[in-house]
C-alpha cells in the first residue's frame, strides 16, 4: 500500500468551508475556512478544500488516515453530465410548478365556473386555456358559435368531444361570479412555465443526444463506453426522457461502476432488514436519493404495462399480499438488475433474450 504524507478533511456547509489537514501520524497541519463562492472555492482548491466545524474536519481527516479501505476515489462527471443533471433538475421543478398552478386554477373553477371542468377535467392540455379564452363565463359561452368551438378542436386534434357538447355544457347556469381575472393571471403564469419545461426538455434531449455520440474517454476502462451506456439504457421498457435523463445525471458514478447494490440502495428500492434474536423484520428504505427514487417508481409504473416479465411479475407479487408500492420496488430491483447486466454485457435490451443472461 502506497504510503500518504498528509490527509484531508472536508466538511461542507451553506456559507462557510474548512478543510483540515493533518500528516500520518495525526498531527494537525493545518486548518482554514472559505467562504461559499466561486472566488472562494477557487481558493479553497488553491489550498486545499473544507468548512464547517474544526472539529468535524479534523475527524474526517483522521478517519481517511485510519480506515482507508472504506473509502475510493471519486471521479468528477463530465461536463455534459453535470448540465445533464442540472436540466433535468429545472424540468422536475418547473413541472410541480405547472402541477400547482393547474391546481390553483382548478379550485378557482370549481367554485366559480364548474362548467368547464365537465367539458376537460385535465387543466394540463393546451386547448382547455384556448377554450376558457374564447369562453370565460357562461355568458360569453352563449355568444360563441359552435363553428368556432369546432374550429378550435379541430386545430388541437380533439376528436373525442363534439362542439355542440361542449358549448350545451359551458352555457349551464352559473354557480356564482365567474373569477376570471384570478384565472386569466393563473392561466399566463401556467403557459410561461409550460414554455419552460418544453425548452428544458429540449435541452435533455440534446445532451443526452450528445453524450450518445460522444467519444470514450482514453483511459476509460473496457466495458466503459459512455455513449453506448445512453444507447442500452434507452432500450429498457418504461424508460423515457426523463427517467433516462436522471438516471444518467443522478446515479453516473454506480452506472459507471455498474454497481448494481449501489444502486438499489441509492434508490431505495433495495429494502432495510432488522434481525434482533430470532426476530427478523424487513421494512422499507427511507434513505434514497428522492429523484432517483421517483424515477424509479415511474419506470416500473410503465414497464409493467409493456415488459413482459414485470407484466408477470406485479400480479404475482400482489397475489402474495404486498402493496402496488412495493410491487413496484420489487418490479424496479429486477429492472435495476437487468440494466447493469446489460450495461456489463454492452447489449441492448431483447425481450426474448434468455432469462439468465440477465441475472444479478
């Protein structure tokens, strides 16, 4: 084992850092803090990093020189990885923020205009707006011809309602007064972020395009190859652009490793077992990364509707009397297996493949 001169300890915190380094035999070197910045963490780099509590530095340190073996190096991501991961991030935010406002706009017609919401009870549509713009209140419904309303359905492809249908709903007598300048603002703020999420999904799939087409790294390992990791995840049922998109960003260190543990437990799929005596409890893993955890959950929710073997596999595990979340874990560790062996393998996905290639 190669012999360390000195040893450092990071703790990070919101304004300040400190790093502590102290030398082989424990003996502190040095200890600074930094303030949380570009400049600042220019300098810490110059230095060496760290913040937080001296104290804490100091055991951080102390503990990399005393139990090395339960630490590794860490590689830093790619740049593209990096930008990944922050679109990804904007797209998961902007849309609770559409999901609030269709909320918001939900309640204000149900207490002032229910009408519409008989004619589209998903406020997430484009066309719902157009239409509530044409038709505000029950009053201006009445002036509205059905020409118009046929119009408007025809040019978003909304074929499962006819206009008739629609104007006889929207000119139901009124609940109360209409509380139209509440909605139009709630309606605008809605069409701003539904702009945004669209850009951020654009941007996701241009770098994931890029990381696609991109090179391997030289000293990358065999088995390594970044761009053909997007292209074999990509392949697996029920993953989608945003599950992709986490996936890469969020969990690349255990993909790159194809750490399959690592993973499972990153995404709290992988369950905590309690033993005390002869009693043993196994219970759910409430220490997950909360992205990856989500992404997870909605990419078992959609295997299980076109994977033949999660097909099997849900019924079956609900038929022993587990709950659809935990059918849905249990459905996503498979998933989470498969994906590594694959990723080992460089195959892509192959629903006829036989079963125990893809063992882990």
């Amino acid at each position: 084992m190669e012999r360390l001169e000195c040893f450092v300890g990071i703790d990070w915190g919101s304004e300040t850092h400190q790093a502590g380094i102290i030398d082989s035999e424990g003996t502190i070197l040095g200890e600074r803090a930094f303030r949380h910045g570009g400049a600042g963490l220019a300098e810490m780099a110059d230095w060496l990093v760290a913040k937080d509590d001296r104290r804490d530095a100091r055991t951080l340190g102390d503990a990399l020189r005393t139990d090395r073996h339960a630490f590794r190096h860490l590689d830093p991501a790619a740049p593209e990885i990096v930008e990944l991961r922050e679109w990804s991030r904007i797209a998961n935010d902007l849309t609770g923020d559409r999901t609030r406002l269709v909320n918001r706009v939900r309640q204000q017609l149900w207490r002032t205009y229910p009408q519409l919401l008989k004619v589209e009870g998903d406020l997430a549509k484009a066309w719902v707006r157009d239409l509530w713009t044409l038709a505000p209140t029950p009053d201006k419904a009445r002036r509205v011809r059905v020409k118009t309303i046929a119009g408007l359905l025809k040019r978003h492809r909304v074929r499962r309602i006819e206009a008739e249908t629609v104007l006889a709903r929207l000119r139901e007598p009124a609940v109360s007064v209409a509380a139209v300048a509440h909605i139009e603002v709630v309606f605008s703020q809605r069409a701003v972020v539904t702009q945004q999420i669209a850009r951020a999904y654009r941007k996701i799939d241009r770098l994931t395009a890029a990381l696609a087409r991109s090179a391997p790294s030289p000293d990358e390992p065999p088995g390594m190859q970044g761009q053909r990791d997007v292209e074999i995840l990509n392949s697996l049922p029920g993953v989608g652009r945003i599950v992709l998109a986490t996936l890469l960003a969020e969990a690349h260190d255990p993909l790159r490793r194809r750490d399959y543990q690592a993973l499972r437990r990153l995404s709290g799929v992988a369950p905590v077992t309690k033993r005390s005596g002869k009693t043993l409890i196994v219970v759910r893993r409430l220490a997950a990364h909360n992205r990856l955890q989500d992404a997870l959950y909605h990419w078992a929710s959609v295997a299980v509707q076109h994977d033949a073997a999660s097909m099997a596999k849900y019924p079956a595990l609900r038929a022993r009397g587990h709950g659809h979340d935990r059918a849905l874990r249990s459905v996503a560790d498979r998933l989470l297996a498969v994906a590594c062996a694959m990723l080992e393998n460089q195959t892509l996905f192959a629903p006829d493949h036989p079963r125990q290639r893809y063992a882990a």
